[in-house]
C-alpha cells in the first residue's frame, strides 16, 4: 500500500538507490533477488561458508548450484581468495554478507568478476554501513573516507526483522537495486505476476 511505498522512496533517497522493493522478509528479499536474474538450475551460485541459513536456502530455494568459499579468519566476511577459486563457467552470481555491520569490498570483487558474474549483496546486518578500504589513514578509529560502494552490487537484500538494526513490527525485508529492469522484474515476483 502507500505505506510500504513511502517507506521504499525514502528508503532509496537515504541510501542513494534508484530503487526499492519492500517484502516479507530478508530470506524472501533473497529469494527474489536471484529469481529476477531467471538462472537455470545448472547456474552456481558462490556464498560464504559461515552465514545464517537463509544465504544457502534461498539458492536451494532457486533450484541452483550452492558453492561455498572460505571466510577471512580476521573478519569472518566471505574470503575474495577462496571465491576467485571456485568460480567456475557455471558461476552466475556471488552474494557476499556483511556481517556484524562490516562491509564487503564490492570493488574488489567486481574488479575480479567484471559484468560476468552478478553480485548480490546481503545487507541483512549492515544498513547505510559505510567502508574505508581505499583509505590512506591506517587509524581505523578515524575515518578520512566513507565509501558507499553499493554501486558495485546488482541487487542488495535487507532484513527488518526487529533484532537488526532497523527493525520491524515481526518480520520485512526490501530488494534495492539500479537497474530499471531487475527492479520491475523484482516488482512483478513480488506481486505474483502483477505489475
């Protein structure tokens, strides 16, 4: 309804988004996320070895291949290392998760991949979280450069469930993205069929 609407533009406006879908859940936000790329069942999909069960279930859900990569013993985020490893001619899509309200370099990552590979990044921990991996300042508690690197993801999935850190009435999630395609592709999923 309006609500949801208007909690969609301004949630676009504050994080610097073209577009916004809110859903049911951060598990759901998952699940339509990788139906809106429309892979076969062949397709990989690379995630991180520790992570919350809805990470691995909503590939599972898809009816895709689930890799796991390694995680960065220092930040237990997804290791970029062990993925360069396992991607493969049948890897569509990545989906680090930032965990702990750490970011992933997406940069990094998209550097690597290219336009090959989707990247679908899992927020569910880390809303309007910023990152400094291209500063000069190796004192981590001042930060000279807040880096929004959102753009180098194709989807980015969030969870409202009211023990993050924006938190729901019971569960909600929302899929944003900069693609008008991906966006009306994720409208329609969400709205069984409707437009």
């Amino acid at each position: 309804g309006d609500e949801v609407k208007k909690f969609e533009n301004n949630f676009s406006k504050f994080s610097k988004i073209k577009y916004s879908v809110g859903c049911a859940s951060g598990t759901d936000a998952l699940i339509l996320a990788l139906k809106s790329l429309e892979l076969k069942s062949s397709d990989e999909v690379i995630v991180p070895a520790m992570t919350y069960i809805s990470t691995g279930l909503s590939v599972l859900t898809n009816n895709n291949k689930l890799v796991y990569a390694d995680i960065n013993n220092d930040t237990g985020l997804i290791a970029i290392d062990d993925i360069v490893k396992k991607i493969t001619k049948k890897t569509k899509v990545i989906i680090p998760v930032n965990i702990y309200g750490q970011k992933f370099d997406l940069k990094k990552l998209r550097d690597i991949v290219k336009k090959k590979i989707y990247i679908i990044e899992d927020r569910a921990q880390s809303h309007f979280a910023f990152s400094c991996f291209n500063c000069k300042n190796k004192n981590t508690t001042i930060c000279c450069k807040k880096e929004k690197n959102d753009q180098y993801a194709d989807i980015s999935c969030y969870s409202f469930y009211p023990a993050k850190n924006i938190g729901a009435y019971g569960d909600a999630g929302l899929v944003s993205t900069n693609n008008k395609t991906l966006y009306k592709k994720l409208i329609s999923l969400r709205n069984l069929g409707s437009y």
